[in-house]
C-alpha cells in the first residue's frame, strides 16, 4: 500500500487501485473532504488557494483538485506552477479560506501529495485534520447545483508579491548582497525552484546564476531530497565553474541546503543555524527547532544570550511552539526555515535571501563562516520491529533507564548527554523505531546510536 492518509494531508504513489494509491477517485475524495469542511466551517462564500510544483502527475492532480472544488461551489485561485511557502503566503495576500498545495515534498518523482493549509496559510491542526479524515471515510459532502458553482481565477503575480515581501524586509540587504557579487549554482531539481529561486537570487542583486537540472519536467535528475549523497553534481560544478556556493531547494521549495566554495555541504543542519544567527543580531527573542535538529541551534541562542526550545518533529509543532514562546526565528534541521515576520511557514525563498545577507555582511567565504559554528555530526539509524511489538513499552523503559540524565518525552524519548544527544521515536507509517543521535564525531554518534540499538534489543 503506497498511500497515506495523515491529519496533515494524503500522500501516495501514482496509479493502481483507489485506496491503495493515490488514483483520481482517492484526489477527487479528498478534495471534496477538504471542501465540505471549510463549507460547514462558517456561512459565505468559499475561496482556496491551489499551487503545486513542477512533478510529472501535477497537471492531471491539479485538475482533478480544482474540479472538485467548483463542483462543491468554491472558488478556486489557480496559481499552476508554485512553491510552497508562495502558497501559503497567497492565501493570506488574497484573503483566502484556505489552500491545498500539490506535493510530496522530497519524495520520489511517482509521489504525489495534497496538503491543507487554513485560512492563515498555516497547515490544518491535528483535530482538523482528523474532521477531513472522516469527512474523507464516509464520503460525506454534497455538491452544489449547477448555477452555483465556484469560479476559477488565474493568479499570476503570487511569486512576485511573496519575493516583494522578501525585499521589503529589513533584514534583507540587498546593498550588501549586490557589493558582494555573488556567483551562485542552483540545484533546481527539474522541479519549481528552476524559475523560483532565480527569480529571487536576482531580485536581490545575484546577477551571475548558474542553474542545474533547470527543465521543469517533474522527472527528477536525482533522488530529490538534498541529501549529501544526492548533490555530488552540484558540489562539483561549484568547484568548477568557482562560486561563491551553491544552492539546493526540494521540489516545493521550502527546505534549503548550501553548498560552500570548497564543494562540501554547509550542512543542511546548519542552514536554520546561520540564518538564526543573522536574525539574532538584531532580533531579541527565543529560538525553537524539533527534537531531532542538531544542537548547534542551542549554542547560537546561547551566544546571544535567548533561550532555545525544542519541539516535537513536525512542521506544525514547531509552529506551535514559536508562537507559545513568541520565537523570532525557527525552523528544522532538514533545512527548513520559518521566519513568523513573514509567515509561519517553512521558506526557502526568504532562508536565501537572510543567508546571502549574513554571508556578505560577514565578508568570509561560505567555508569560513561554516567554520564559526561547532561541529556536530549526527547517526540515523532504524530499528525494524514485528508489528506486534509493543514500542511505547520500550521507551518508557529506556526513558526509566536514563532517568538521572535530561530526559524530554514530548515526542518519544530524547537523552541529552553533556556532549552528545540521542532521540528515540516510533515511526507513524511503519514498525520501526527511529533512533537519531548527535555527537562531536561521526564515529561517536554512530556508537551512540548502535549502543542504543544493543540496548534496546535486550529489552
């Protein structure tokens, strides 16, 4: 079974069987779910966002999607070809009750995706999502009659309003960043970032771009999530062709990776700690990342003086939790950025143009500045287990284990240790346990991670 219905959305492969996969009877069920909630949500006239990137199914996903909606007498914004942070940031520009964006995020390109943003372009809460869920299982809407459909309304000048809202900010500056004269290879993973990230770069005084995988066919020229082992290409032309570094985005764009002169990674891990870095000089306030993300965060709160805050993994409880501690700044290690001063939304767009600008106002090479932050490596490793298996049981006994040690259980068992961490947590779609570490080598963290693997197998 490749499909997967979750509060946040419903993500499969294309073909086969409905409920199996991701088929247009599964779209158009979910769509019109979606549909029927905000309808029964409030009285008045609907409008939904709908963007998507650039995959092979998206034109046929996209159709099925705004059909249904019309059908349910909503109005539909068609922004065709987008990102996902544009998305969200056009349901609030156009005063929307809500959006769906078309993708599967880092997933291989037979991967399709709806996720459901509400009326503040932020994706649906839990208890929502569960609403849709429902709504989805009974097959429990009504369509309108036929003089009361919705319109569909074509909207151009999304990207452009979002990169203006980028340039608007001041701690953007694109003064600096033009004087620095910035020759930058972008990755564009044949997906939305190929016009996206250009666009941008060049909005904000990047003039000599060179883009990688640049036709927007959706057939992914790699596995597309910007992982060390899937840039080598990337890392390669930077060296060749002399850059100042190199830019990777997912096929929506909103998670970010910089490749420094040298041809090694930043660190996507360290895309959220250099642009948190650039916020805190001027910013006063707290930062937050999600249990998995690496502590070099925590050191960069530290050096400004502001408390860190860990939240459970997941886009939306990160949000959560920088709107309860009113955080500046925050984010995920998978190199998502959220800055709230823009939208509480994952942003690679706004993560470049912050990063550029820390960069030059450094005056150091990319390398330079990497090397200004702790080194952290981390060790992902995977427990497979036999669905019988009782794995909250488990936790709770290594969580009882380290009880001396500091101990956080908002979302499995996360142990700090005085120079190294480990991060145990079951996955939602498969009977394993995740076991994440962080340590000052590789070599230690992957000792971490095998010590526990040991430890847990004798329980």
């Amino acid at each position: 079974m490749s499909l997967i219905k979750s509060i946040s959305g419903f993500r499969g492969t294309i073909g086969g069987r409905p409920n199996d996969n991701l088929t247009p009877i599964d779209i158009v069920k979910f769509a019109s779910a979606y549909g029927t909630w905000l309808i029964r949500k409030s009285a008045g006239k609907k409008k939904v966002i709908v963007g998507r990137d650039g995959r092979m199914s998206g034109l046929m996903v996209e159709a099925l999607v705004e059909q249904s909606l019309l059908a349910l007498g909503i109005d539909v914004v068609h922004l065709g070809l987008s990102t996902t942070p544009t998305v969200e940031m056009a349901v609030v520009f156009e005063d929307a009750d809500g959006g769906i964006i078309l993708t599967a995020s880092h997933n291989p390109k037979e991967w399709n995706a709806l996720k459901l943003l509400n009326e503040k372009g932020e994706f649906v809460s839990g208890e929502e999502g569960k609403t849709i869920l429902a709504l989805a299982e009974q097959e429990d809407f009504v369509y309108a009659a036929v003089d009361a459909m919705g319109e569909l309304i074509s909207d151009d000048n999304s990207l452009s309003k979002h990169i203006q809202a980028i340039l608007e900010h001041p701690l953007v500056d694109i003064y600096a960043i033009k004087k620095a004269n910035f020759k930058v290879v972008v990755d564009a993973i044949n997906s939305s970032g190929a016009f996206t990230v250009p666009a941008l770069l060049k909005a904000i005084g990047v003039e000599d771009i060179l883009v990688l995988n640049a036709e927007m066919t959706g057939d992914f020229a790699h596995n597309p999530e910007p992982l060390k082992e899937h840039l080598t290409e990337l890392c390669d032309t930077v060296v060749k062709e002399k850059a100042h570094l190199g830019i990777a985005v997912d096929p929506d764009v909103d998670r970010l990776c910089f490749v420094s002169e040298d041809g090694n990674l930043f660190g996507e891990e360290y895309t959220l700690v250099a642009v948190a870095d650039h916020v805190l000089k001027t910013k006063t306030g707290a930062t937050v990342s999600n249990l998995s993300s690496t502590r070099a965060l925590k050191d960069v709160s530290d050096k400004h003086g502001v408390a860190y805050h860990a939240s459970a993994v997941g886009e939306v409880n990160v949000v959560a939790k920088m709107k309860e501690v009113n955080a500046p700044i925050g984010g995920e290690g998978n190199g998502g950025i959220i800055y709230p001063e823009l939208h509480y939304g994952r942003d690679s767009l706004v993560g470049v143009a912050l990063f550029l600008t820390h960069l030059a106002a450094s005056k150091l090479t990319c390398s330079a500045l990497r090397s200004t932050y702790t080194n952290y490596y981390m060790s992902k490793q995977k427990i497979q287990l036999t669905p019988n298996v009782d794995v909250d049981k488990i936790l709770n006994k290594m969580a009882s284990k380290y009880a001396s040690e500091d101990v956080n259980k908002i979302d499995g068992v996360k142990i700090n240790f005085a120079n190294e961490w480990v991060h145990l947590r079951k996955s939602n779609t498969e009977p394993i346990i995740r076991v994440y570490t962080e340590s000052t080598s590789a070599t230690k963290a992957n000792e971490l991670a095998q010590r526990f693997i040991n430890e847990i197998s004798l329980i």
